[in-house]
C-alpha cells in the first residue's frame, strides 16, 4: 500500500515539474536586445489562398436527352449484335 502512495506521489510531482515548465516555455520572455518574443501565429504572414477551383454543377438529364442516349445505346448494341459471335 504504502508503495502504491509513493508511486502516485512521484507521478504527482513529476507532472507538476513538467506543467511548471511547459509554463514557463510558453509565456513570452526578452530577448538579450530588448525585444520582446512574439507569438508564432503573429509571426507568420497569412497564407493566400489560390482561386477556388470551378464546381462542375450536375444537371439531371432531360427527358429528351435520356430519349436520346437510349437511342444511340440501342443503335450500338445492334452494331455489337451483328459482328459478335455467340458463345
């Protein structure tokens, strides 16, 4: 039992230690001239975007170009008929 409670003590301490220091890594600090350490995000320029590429809109066909592709199918599968052996 007792080493149960020195293990979690340990752990208590080593995550305080190790959150004291990402603390202190995070607040800005002076550089030795005198300036002070900006926030990365302020330190990068913004990112241009480039244009946005054109969005095919797709239509659902009309009843007479349905009428039309049926018809030139229709035409194909007789040209396939007449020059395919049967199996």
């Amino acid at each position: 039992m007792i080493f149960l409670i020195a293990i979690v003590l340990l752990f208590n301490y080593f995550v305080r230690a190790t959150v004291k220091n990402l603390q202190n890594d995070l607040t800005p600090t002076s550089h030795q001239s005198g300036h002070a350490i900006t926030p990365v995000q302020e330190s990068i320029p913004p990112v241009t975007r480039p244009e946005r590429a054109r969005i095919r809109i797709i239509q659902q066909p009309t009843p007479e170009e349905i009428r039309e592709s049926q018809r030139k199918a229709d035409e194909a599968m007789k040209v396939l008929e007449a020059t395919t052996p049967e199996v």
